[in-house]
C-alpha cells in the first residue's frame, strides 16, 4: 500500500512511514510551523524526518 508524505507530497510506502513519537515533539512543532496542515497522526516518510531532525539539531547546538 502506498501513502502520500503530507510534508514533502511524495508517495512512499506505508511500511517507510514514520510517525513522531511524543519524546520528539520538537520535531513535530517544527513541522507544524512549516505545514499547518500536517498532523502527528499522518506521519511523515523518513527522508522529513531526517531533515527535520538535523534542523533542530542545528538550531539547538547553534547560536539563536
Ligand atoms: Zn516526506
């Protein structure tokens, strides 16, 4: 089965998804910022989440 990623609007399939677990809902806000629209219970394909992990890793390790 295949699943659209409301984040980046790729089709990927449904065992790729990934959703945000509660500890990683820096993450989730992070998105939410980027796509209103989106849901925690949508989730989103690993390649978002990747990239929004090294975001939060390079804001938070940063300066500002
Ligand atoms: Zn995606």
């Amino acid at each position: 089965m295949e699943y659209k990623c409301s984040v980046c609007g790729k089709h990927i399939k449904d065992d790729l998804m990934v959703y945000i677990h509660h500890t990683e809902k820096h993450i989730a806000d992070q998105i939410h910022a980027d796509h209103p629209d989106w849901t925690e219970k949508g989730g989103l394909c690993r390649k978002c989440v990747e990239y929004y992990r090294n975001e939060i890793k390079g804001k938070t390790s940063g300066e500002g």
